[in-house]
C-alpha cells in the first residue's frame, strides 16, 4: 500500500501530449492546433505550439513546452533546450 504522500506514475501528468491534449488544455480547436503545429515545423520552431515528430503522422507535444507557451506566450525552440538529467528542461 503506497503512503499518502507518495505519488505514483499513474498520477503524473504525460510529459508527451497529443497535439489533440494539447488543443484542449489550450481551450482551442483541433483544426487549429494541427495548423499552429504545422507552423512550428514549418518555421523551424519560432512560431506555434512546439512539436516533434516521432514518425509519420506521430506528433508529440513535451508538456513542459506547452506550460511555457501558455504561462509565458513564449515558444520555444526545442532544438535549442537544455535538458537536466534530474530536471525538466531548461532554455538558453
């Protein structure tokens, strides 16, 4: 039996999302979201919702990346973040 305090794997958010996850915690439309994830592809990650490709039609959306853009209105560019190995992601 788990303590109280603990918190399982099952209770942590993904820290890939669908881009359709991501539309809805932006409050946007699907159509829109695959268009704004488009764009980040398209413009070599300076504008629309950060997004990587994991094969064909596979996209995936890093949470972290997406709390950025909803908290701060700034994309970032995920070729350019540093990752910590006993952290999340930090930029330049």
């Amino acid at each position: 039996m788990a303590s109280l305090g603990a918190v399982t794997e099952a209770d942590e958010p993904p820290q890939l999302l669908t881009v359709d996850e991501a539309a809805r915690l932006l409050r946007i439309g699907r159509s829109r979201a695959y268009e704004l994830a488009n764009e980040y592809l398209n413009s070599g990650g300076t504008t629309g919702i950060p997004v990587f490709r994991l094969g064909p039609g596979c996209l995936r959306v890093p949470r972290w990346a997406l709390i950025e853009l909803a908290t701060t209105g700034r994309v970032v560019r995920l070729c350019d973040a540093v990752v910590q190995t006993t952290g999340g992601p930090v930029g330049h």
